[in-house]
C-alpha cells in the first residue's frame, strides 16, 4: 500500500514538474504548444499611433516558447516583416491599409531563447514618423519567420500593427492655461459647463452654480481672476442650465435641464454679458425662446446656418440656425451616437470615441458629412474638449485646462 502511495506522489511530481506556469488570463494553454508573439496574443491587430513631431518612435516586441518542458539548448529566433500578409488581411477585414514605406522602419531580426529560458529579450520597433504621412493608416505584419525548427504558432506568431500618425494627447505639445482647483462640480461631472465665450474667453460654471467667464492673457493662459456673469433675464438661471452654446460673436444659445428642457436665444453685450435674443424693447419673448423639449438630442453644434443634433438613434439632425424645436429636420448623417462629443472645428466636425481616437469628418457647405479621418489618440484622458479658434482646450479631472495647438487641414488632401 505504501508503495502505491509513493508511486502516485511520484507521478503528480513528474506531472507537475514537467509543466510550466503560464499567464494568468490566457485560455487553454495547450494552443501555445509552440513560439509566438506575446503583443499578438494581447491584442492583435494593435492599432496605435505616431505623433506628428518628426521623430523616431519605438515599440517593444518579443518572441515565447510556450506549452513545451524548456530547452537545454539556445533556441534561434528570427523576426521579419511580411508584406505578402498586408493583402490577405485586408481582404479578410474589408480594409484598406497601405504597408508601411520601407525606409521608416527598422527592426531587431535575429535573437535567442537562452538554454532553460521562456523568453527572447525584449526587441524594438522603431518608426522614422517624418517618412510616413499624416493622417493615413498604415500596417505592418511582424513575423516570427524561423524559429530553430520549433512549431510557430499560426494565429499568434504574427502581430499586425497599425499606425495612424496624428495629435497624440500624451505626446503633443501643450501649454496649462488653467487651474480650477476645486472650483468644478467633481462629484456631478454632468453639471459641469465648459464653452467657448466671445472673444476668445472661457466660461465655466462652478460647483456653487455660478458661471464664470475667464479672460485670455497675451500668452495665451486665462486670467485666473474670472468675471462672474449677472443674471439679467428671467427663465434662464445658471443652476438650471445644461449648456451654453457659442454661435459666434454676437448670438449664443442656453439649453436648460429637462423637465422643460427649453432653449434660449442670447447675444453677446459689449461687457461680456448676455441678454435675451429679442431686439424689441420690450423684449418678445417669441424671438428669443426656441422652444421646449430639446432634450431628445444629446448635444447641438451651432454649424455654420445650421443647428446640427444628435437623437437618441446616433442620427446626425440639421435644422436651421436658431429655428424652434418643431422646425423640419434632415437626416444627415448615422453611427453619431459611439461618440463622447462631438464639436464644431473651422469647416469640420470633430468627434471623440470612447476609446480617446479623435476623428474629423469633412462636411460639406450644407452641414453633410462626408470622409471620416482618425487626427488623434489619447484624447480619453480628459473629461472635456473645447475649440476656441483652431486650437483645443481640454481639461484634465484634476481641473486643469490645457492648449494645445491644432491645425490638420495643411496635411489634408
């Protein structure tokens, strides 16, 4: 009986020695019986970008031996790039990636899996970014294209890297303009009011409901002392106001919260305050409210003659600048719905995906958009974008307010 007991310990060592751990996470590790590529098992294809600086940006790339007893001996490990796999995949994902120019890249080819070792050492990519155009996305399959003999593995021995050069967040010069401390309603980011104000100030409204209006400075900060607006007109109250909207610099418009969610045409007073739409004295009030019940529509983008809104479906709605809430609509657009915003640049719309990509769609001259093109990544990492001019204003959750300049139309065809 002992001997049967010694006999069974023995074989669930054997069976225990002779495996290796593997990472948490990665489903049947039996399929990586065989060297691959840990970036194409974490994400693949890895969609990523290059800054717009003239630069040489790298990536890390490995190679592993999984699911086999390590080798006693050096394991060879030879990387290339196969341009051969750029049509196959974008046949298999309807796309139409153009492979990176040769020229801008270059690679570690040749490394070892030393004896009794998992791993190779960690490689580099490295991308010359003033040899690839902006605003064009580009890949490149990276192989695992010999390895002494050992299996490849089919799915993951290959990592499909596709870069768009573009406004990198991260990357990107910026200049702080603001810091609003403990000023904004952190703890009801919904609450908070960021817009645009005429001539070039920022309006914010703080956690007491009160708005502000900050004057910018010949460097291009605001001054940190704001002015605080004065309620003149009767239904619209700060603490009631889900947005202000600039238009240009003469007119605006305030959306109120729902119940009423009405809307209410402003101007802009030589003081930097605002006053009802209605040039009649006294005020009518028919000028001036738009209406009840925009609350259907997540934002509005004053866009040229147009108020552009986005319904619950993710249409893109056009109606006529500063019309009421019932006038005819136009469906212009769909797939609106993906985005955190979406706000007016120049002659363009500008939209932020959930995933910080930030697109540019190129409209027509009656509000119709037309090509998509991805401008940038990273974006996700502020709670709010703003245009004042051509440049972005954004602001970080700890309530600082940063500039960046931003031009993409040089590099658009």
């Amino acid at each position: 009986m002992k001997n049967k007991i010694f006999f069974i310990i023995a074989c669930i060592s054997v069976a225990f020695t002779s495996c290796d751990k593997y990472d948490t996470g990665i489903e049947d590790p039996a399929g990586y019986n065989n060297v691959y590529m840990p970036r194409a098992v974490v994400n693949n294809p890895y969609i990523t970008g290059l800054p717009l600086a003239d630069t040489t940006y790298t990536f890390p790339y490995s190679a592993y031996l999984g699911g086999l007893p390590t080798l006693s001996s050096v394991l060879n490990i030879r990387f290339e790039v196969k341009k051969a796999l750029v049509d196959s995949f974008n046949l298999k994902h309807n796309t139409s990636y153009q492979p990176l120019p040769d020229g801008s890249y270059q690679l570690e080819q040749n490394t070892t899996i030393p004896a009794g070792q998992r791993a190779t050492s960690t490689l580099t990519l490295s991308i010359k970014t003033s040899n690839v155009n902006p605003f064009q996305a580009y890949i490149l399959p990276l192989s695992i294209a010999n390895a002494d003999g050992q299996r490849i593995n089919d799915a993951n021995g290959t990592t499909y890297y596709i870069f768009t050069r573009s406004y990198m967040a991260d990357v990107e010069k910026r200049q702080k303009v603001l810091s609003t401390g403990a000023a904004l309603d952190w703890a009801n980011k919904s609450r908070i009011i960021m817009a645009r104000g005429a001539q070039n100030t920022l309006v914010l409204r703080h956690k007491d409901n009160k708005a502000f209006i900050y004057f910018p400075q010949a460097d291009g900060t605001f001054n940190p002392t704001p002015k605080a607006f004065v309620e003149t007109w009767r239904e619209i109250k700060w603490p009631d106001a889900e947005n202000l909207y600039y238009i240009n610099e003469v007119d605006a418009v305030i959306r109120n919260y729902p119940f009423w969610a009405g809307l209410f045409y402003m101007k802009w007073t030589p003081d930097m305050t605002l006053r009802v739409g209605s040039d009649a004295v006294p005020d009518v009030w028919t000028e001036w409210w738009l209406g009840d019940f925009w609350n259907p529509y997540s934002t509005i983008i004053p866009f040229k003659n147009y108020f552009l809104l986005i319904n619950g479906s993710g249409d893109l709605l056009r109606q006529p600048l500063l019309s009421r809430v019932e006038a005819p609509k136009t469906n212009v657009g769909s797939g609106f719905s993906a985005y955190k915003q979406v706000i007016a640049w120049d002659n363009y719309l500008l939209a932020l995906s959930a995933d910080g990509n930030l697109w540019l769609y190129k409209m027509s001259a009656d509000a119709v958009p037309g090509e998509r093109i991805l401008v940038g990544t990273g974006w996700n990492r502020y709670e709010k974008l703003l245009v004042i001019g051509k440049d972005i204003l954004a602001l970080e959750p700890n309530g600082d307010v940063y500039r960046y300049k931003f031009d993409p139309t040089p590099y658009l065809n």
